[in-house]
C-alpha cells in the first residue's frame, strides 16, 4: 500500500515505541501460543491415558507443546481417533484465532496512535528571499519567456504610465 503523507518528519520516539509494542505484542503472541498447545497436549494425553504409544514425557508426565501434532501426523488415518483430533484442532485454532486478532488489533491500534503527525511540508515553502520582501511593493518578477511559450511572473510593465481605470458607459470598471 502506498503511503498516503508522504512528506512527514519521522518521530524518532514514537518509532522506537512502536517497535517496543510490535515486539511485545508478537512475543507475548508465541508465548501464549505454546500455552495454548502445551493445553492442547495435555488435554489429548489425558484423553489418551497417558499411554506409552504417546511417546516418553518431559519432566513429570508432561509433553511438549507440539506433541499433539506429531500424534495426530502418525495416527490421523485411525477413524476411532477422529473425535479426539477434532477437540485439538477446537481447543487450539478457536484460542489462537482470538489472540491473532487482538495482537494484530494491538500493533494497528498502537500505529495510529503513535503516528506522526508532523508534516514537513507546513511552512517549508519560500516565495520569496528577505530582500525582495524588503524592497517593499508587490515583489513581482519580469516575465521571463519561456521555450514553450508560456511565461513564468509577471509581465513587465514599466513603460506603461500609471493611470486610473477607466470605466464603461453603463459606470462600471473596465
């Protein structure tokens, strides 16, 4: 997507601090995500009795967080087991659905709020130099003819002799 201002000072700060929230938000995303799979696990083994097909536990009859999907990737042709697979993949998309939204709600909320405002184009513009504003008048320039016919200022009219203007028969200016 292309940027809508481009001409803006970026806010140093507010940057550093949008990446603080990115990475907070992301790294407490993971984190949670191995909870939520470590959950999983232990609901699936429990459901499972906590057979020695499952594989050997950790520390203390608990498995890793992935574990349940290297069952299910070895047993998932067994019909029987269907149901228990299907309670996996509930307890764990349904979770991470939810925290996927917030986190990504988190870094959009935190970017329009940290946004920079500043536009560097307000005020940087000069239209003129402190010696012409101090010459006084109206600062215009001799026209310069341009090579495609166009002309650049305003016209040179110093030969013209000041007068008033005229006005029309029905009284109005000319």
């Amino acid at each position: 997507m292309a940027e809508y201002r481009p001409y803006r000072v970026a806010n140093q700060r507010a940057q550093a601090r949008l990446t603080q929230v990115k990475l907070i938000s992301v790294s407490s995303f993971i984190g949670l995500a191995l909870l939520i799979n470590w959950m999983v696990t232990q609901h699936a083994a429990r459901l499972f009795g906590y057979s020695r097909a499952l594989g050997p536990a950790l520390i203390g009859g608990l498995y890793a967080p992935w574990e349940w999907i290297l069952w299910w990737s070895r047993w998932q042709g067994a019909d029987q087991l269907e149901p228990v697979w299907e309670i996996c993949c509930r307890e764990t998309a349904y979770p991470l659905l939810g925290l996927a939204v917030l986190t990504a709600a988190t870094v959009i909320i935190a970017r329009h709020l940290l946004r920079g405002t500043a536009s560097d184009l307000h005020g940087s513009a000069r239209w003129g130099d402190y010696a012409r504003r101090s010459r006084g008048g109206s600062g215009r320039t001799p026209r310069v003819p341009a090579t495609n016919g166009a002309s650049v200022g305003c016209p040179d009219r110093s030969d013209e002799t000041a007068r008033p203007p005229s006005r029309n028969l029905s009284g109005n200016l000319a």
